[in-house]
C-alpha cells in the first residue's frame, strides 16, 4: 500500500566532469534540498543516489538517477514501482534552455520540450502527468549548439548567482508540496 510520499527527482548527468553543467542544475538542487533537511544520497537499487526523510511535512523520496540524462527514466520507473509512487506524486527538477537564467516555474505535464531527460521520464513512466521544477538556464549565445550549451559549466556570474537561484528552486519544492501547484505558481512565478 502506496502512502503519501513523493518521489523528488533531479536530473543530471553523473561523474565529476558533468558536476558544474548547466544540464545538472536538478542534481544541484536535490543537494540543496538535501542539506536543508539533512539527507544523506545512498546509492541505491533504482540506480539512483537517493534518501528518504520529510519535506513541507511530508515523507519524501529525494533521487539523483545515475544513468546518464538521457536514459534517466529507468531510474525514476523503478523508484516509482518500488516506491509504488504514482506519476502526479512525482516532481522531475530539471534545466530549462526557454527560460531566462534565474526563472523558476513549475507546472503539471506537459510536453518534454527537446529535453531528453524528460523525453526519457515520460516514455519510462507512460505518461506526461507529473510535476515539474523547470529552472531557467537560458538560451546559447549566437549559434552554439544547444547540446554544446547545456554540457558547459555556468558563467562566473551565473556562479555568482547560483546559490540563490538553487535555494529559491528548493523552496518552490517545498511550497508544491505544502501549499499544491496554484500556490506555489503564485508565490514563484
């Protein structure tokens, strides 16, 4: 019998080289969830780094998969099934190239938009009706390819700013949670 958790995903790439990525600013913001409540990753048989602990008062499952950002759906179907997680419990927090950087907005469904990571949760859990964290990263200058973009580390003045950027990410998390969708689109948008 499923309880009230939610699954909390970050998406990313893994390893050391991918840490700094525009494209891991999902994984950045599991960790600032992650320090606000005192959670501790663990790697775990989803094939992600994930812990489990209570957020806006309620149980959550924080995740990190560890598959590359274009497979990353197994992780999150697996975590659902064991979890016995369904899909509108489920919060992806991933990069937004169609939003400036510093934006945050969340929604319910929707398209994947070119994003490969969504493209994969999508296809995994059979359906497009989850929550999603989008935190806007910005378009690429000139012509630079979008995946050569994404792939790139932020700005020194992005840098400057990320921290902010991250805690505000993690509290539009926890206002989902605590206040549901409208709430929090009206506090964060």
């Amino acid at each position: 019998m499923a309880d009230d958790r939610w699954v909390i995903v970050g998406l990313g790439n893994p390893g050391p080289g991918y840490a700094g990525n525009r494209h891991n600013v999902g994984f950045m913001c599991c960790d600032e969830i992650a320090a606000g409540i005192g959670g501790k990753f663990k790697r775990d048989r989803s094939r992600s780094m994930a812990f489990s602990g209570v957020l806006a008062g309620q149980p959550v499952t924080v995740a990190k998969p560890m598959t590359f950002m274009n497979v990353s759906g197994g992780p999150v179907a697996a975590l659902s099934r064991f979890l016995k997680i369904p899909a509108e419990r489920i919060v992806v927090i991933h990069d937004e190239l169609d939003l400036p950087f510093g934006t945050i907005r969340m929604k319910l469904g929707g398209g994947d938009n070119g994003h490969n990571g969504l493209r994969s949760v999508t296809s995994s859990l059979g359906t497009r009706e989850y929550y999603r964290v989008r935190i806007g990263i910005g378009r690429p200058p000139g012509r630079m390819d979008p995946a050569d973009y994404v792939l790139r580390n932020f700005g020194a003045e992005e840098r400057a700013e990320l921290p902010v950027l991250l805690g505000r990410a993690a509290e539009a998390v926890d206002a989902l949670l605590a206040h549901g969708l409208a709430a929090a689109q009206n506090s964060f948008h």
